[in-house]
C-alpha cells in the first residue's frame, strides 16, 4: 500500500507539511542532505524515505532550479502518482518542466504564502499554512486528479487555495512578496554605514518590523529574484522614484509632497489583508503592559481565552534593559473595549 505522501526538500516548507499533516497522513520524506531528514524526522514531520516505497503524491519542496530534474528523475522510478512543487516562480518551473520531458499531466504546481525569516526545518511550524493564501497554478496540460490532489494538500495543510495562471502568480508574489525583500534588504542595508553611531540602539518596532525578512537567506533570494527579475526589476525601479521624490521633497521641504505620500501610503496599507481577507480597519489593537519574566505572554493569552476574547495575532514589543515589555493583542474592532475590560478585571496593566 502506498504512502499517502513522499515530500522531497526538508526545508522550511516541506517539514512544516510534514508537521500539519500529523495523524492525518502517511508522510516520507527525503532530502539530499540526511541530516535534514533526521530533524524533520525527529520533529514528527513524517518519516524517512527508502528510495523504494511509493506514494499517492509527491510534492518537491526543492529550490527551483533543480525541480525539473528532481521531477523527471522521481516520475522515471514510478514513486508517485500526481505531482506538485512548490517554488515561489511558476512560469520558469512549468517550462522547465516540459523541457525536460516531465508527464505534465500528473503535475500542477503550488505555491503556499507563508514562510519566515528563519530557513530549515528546526523552523518548520505544523500552523505555518494555516488560513494563508495557498497558489494552485495548473498548466495547460495538468489533468483533474492533479489539480484535486494538490487543492486536497492545500486544505489540509490549512492553507485557503487560490487557483490562477503560472505567469499572472509571478507577476502577483513579484509585488507582494518579492518587492517586500528587496526593500527590507535595502533598508537594512544602510543600517551598515550608520552603526558606528550606534543610532540603531534606539531601534524600536518599526526598523523592526520593515527590516525582519532582511534576515532570509541570501542564496535562496538571489535564486527567486533572478528568476522572477522581469516581474521585480520594474517594481523596485518604481519604489526607487518614490524614494527619489521623497527625498527631493524633505531637502526643499515640501511638506505638501511628503504628506501625499503619506496619505497614498495609507491608501496602500488599506488595501493589504491582515487575516483571511480582512483588513485594518476590521481590526483593533489592546496592549498590554507584562513584567519580563517567564510565562507573561501565556498568562495574557489564557485571560482572553477565558473571557472569550478571540485573538487573531500577537505581538510582542520588547526594548533592551527595560523591565518590561508590551504584549499588542489584535482583535475585533468592535469587540476592544469588551478584550480591555475583560483584561484589567483579570488583573493585567492595559494601556490606554
């Protein structure tokens, strides 16, 4: 009897399907280094592939580069029946795909939006796809029981499928995920010449925040933008002019030109879904003032819980040396003032 999946790369994203899929799938996994399959193992994200044993489905977790050849090579030895991988450019893969002779119709390509900073699989989280927007871009010639197989794996890993075009997801994640690492890459960047001042010890949550992805790395990056360049390179050039007259504006101080740039980024920002297609203003934040000990964050949690608070996302705004840190809880807008009064009866410093 075959296994319900075989995942090849035990990265990041292949050990967190590993890890979603727990006692719902018969998961083997395989990766050109054994250490990586021994921790994605040892995690409980499936269990190691003999080389042998087939599998109703195998999804390529690899870089893009080497998923063609890791595809015909696969189909060649009869180890699965539909295909799928998961490389965040679509169009070079499929062509690369059909280059080399791969059955088409068996495959059909995804790409999950969900990731982080941190690569491997000592990162992997089994909630990592969870309500996260999941790509299913079937080409032309990927057949019904590829397509069902791959919607299946996006649903039960969590993730919301969205099927579209190879080219037109290219053109989306050159914007909504591709520019984002350039520009915190770039931002980061010119923190190198101003850290003898020491100017970023007074770093607080925004340098945080727009700079975290700028921590990726590198040689994954390069090889996602080199292959999506013709989608990005316009882009950057784009936010390179926005950048330019911001700069003009602020050295003749036009502050009629800065505040419109403020204004369309506000614009912007509000069209940016924060949770399963809801926005900011669907949104409110109620902080929380904890002590820097072990179990304040939990302890925060466990208060709305038991008020019946549903929390949506959390962050946590710590400064060094200080005693104390923040604990920013998003809710409901029009449920607020119910999480800020069900908090301070429960005893925990709520900030106006």
């Amino acid at each position: 009897m075959a296994a319900g999946l075989l995942v090849v790369g035990t990265g990041l994203l292949g050990t967190s399907v590993g890890l979603a899929l727990r006692g719902d799938t018969d998961v083997l996994l395989h990766d050109r280094d054994p250490v990586a399959v021994a921790t994605a193992a040892a995690r409980g994200a499936g269990r190691s592939w003999d080389g042998v044993e087939p599998a109703d489905h195998v999804l390529l977790a690899t870089p893009p580069a080497v998923v063609a050849e890791e595809l015909v090579r696969l189909q060649r030895l009869g180890v699965g029946r539909t295909w799928s991988h998961v490389s965040s450019v679509q169009a070079p893969v499929q062509a690369a795909a059909q280059a080399a002779g791969a059955e088409l119709a068996a495959l059909c390509g995804t790409h999950p939006m969900a990731g982080k900073e941190s690569s491997g699989a000592q990162a992997a989280s089994a909630d990592l796809f969870r309500g996260r927007p999941w790509a299913l871009c079937p080409s032309a010639h990927t057949g019904p029981d590829a397509l069902a197989a791959v919607r299946s794996l996006a649903e039960r890993c969590g993730g919301v499928p969205l099927e579209l075009p190879a080219q037109e997801h290219d053109e989306a994640v050159a914007l909504a995920s591709h520019l984002p690492q350039v520009t915190a890459s770039a931002l980061a960047a010119v923190l190198l010449a101003r850290s003898a001042g020491q100017q970023v010890r007074l770093a607080g949550p925004g340098l945080q925040d727009t700079s975290r992805i700028a921590a990726s790395a590198p040689q994954l990056w390069v090889e996602v933008l080199s292959a999506n360049a013709a989608a990005v390179g316009p882009l950057v050039r784009e936010l390179a002019g926005e950048l330019d007259r911001a700069a003009t504006a602020l050295e003749q101080l036009d502050r009629g030109a800065v505040e419109d740039l403020l204004v369309r980024g506000n614009a912007g920002r509000a069209l940016v879904a924060v949770k399963r297609g809801g926005h900011d203003r669907d949104f409110a934040v109620v902080g929380v003032s904890v002590p820097d000990r072990p179990g304040q964050i939990a302890g925060v949690l466990l208060a709305a819980a038991d008020a019946g608070v549903n929390v949506e996302d959390v962050r946590v705004d710590h400064l060094p040396g200080r005693p104390s840190g923040v604990v920013e809880l998003l809710v409901a807008a029009d449920t607020r003032e119910d999480a800020r009064a069900a908090l301070a009866a429960a005893g925990w410093a709520v900030l106006p």
